[in-house]
C-alpha cells in the first residue's frame, strides 16, 4: 500500500473479486472455445465425408445412424464432424459403444473416447479395442464401461 493512501473498503474488494471471476470465466469459455476449434484443425474430429467413405456409407445412411444413435457428431457451422478413432474401429464396435453412451452431450461422449481409462488398463478407448478391430470380450467391457460412464453423467 502506498504511503497515506485508504485500504480498499471491503464492498470494493468484493467488486474486485467479482470482476475477477468474470473475467476467469470469460477467459475460461475462451480457452474452451480455442480448444473445440484445434478439436476440429488439428484432425482430432474429422468430416462426415471422410468416415462414410471409409465406411463405405453414404452421407444419408451415416446421418440415419446418428439419428439412432449409433455414432454422433460435433457440430461446425452446418458440418458434422466425428471423432478420428471411428474410422480405426469397426462400425459395429462403434455402434454399439455409442449406443451405450447416447443421451449424453456430444462433447462429453467425445471425452469418453479421447480419455484414457482405469478400467482399460490406463488406454483410451481406441488403444483397448487396438487400430485393427478388437475381439467381441473386448468391445462387451467397453460397452460395460460407457454404460455406467452414462449412468454416472446423467446422476442415475
């Protein structure tokens, strides 16, 4: 404090405080709002097109099957993009783990695959399950486990 100069009242230090969450908030939805768009550069997320053509879907069946569920997409502008590790996994090791995580934001579904997990030995998703395709005991533990990440999320 300088020489002779008032201590801050405590009204003025709790303004103070105030605008300081607001702006680690605003700064918070900048940061998250900088990341969901390197989500979308960096290859991390990947366009429709791409996943139906590996799939060998067309964009219409693709977007029948998020309708059910069966995958989900982030939105970017009027773009569908899904995650990149749809495409090293087959469509009905995909389905049926997206099924099991349906009702829940897409981000928070995409949290799901890009995380690593306990239950998985420490692996994200994709690693568990390997690039090339995973046997039927594998992808049932997964499902299992985005089950109860679902329950969890929606506080069942």
């Amino acid at each position: 404090m300088v020489d002779g100069a008032r201590p801050p009242s405590r009204l003025t230090a709790m303004r103070q405080a105030s605008v300081e969450r607001q702006g680690g908030y605003a700064a918070a939805v900048a940061r998250g709002a900088a990341a969901r768009e390197q989500w979308f550069t960096s290859g991390e997320l990947v366009p429709a097109s791409v996943l139906a053509e590996r799939w060998k879907l067309t964009a219409r069946a693709l977007g029948a099957a998020a309708k059910r569920g069966e995958v989900f997409a982030l939105l970017r502008g009027r773009r569908r993009y899904h995650p990149s590790e749809f495409l090293t996994l087959g469509r009905d090791a995909v389905s049926g783990i997206c099924l099991a995580l349906s009702g829940l934001s897409p981000e928070t579904q995409l949290v799901f695959w890009k995380r690593t997990h306990g239950a998985l030995g420490g692996k994200t998703v994709c690693d568990f399950l390997g690039r090339s395709g995973a046997g039927e005991e594998q992808v049932r533990r997964v499902v299992a486990l985005a089950q109860a990440w679902a329950a969890e999320s929606n506080g069942r």
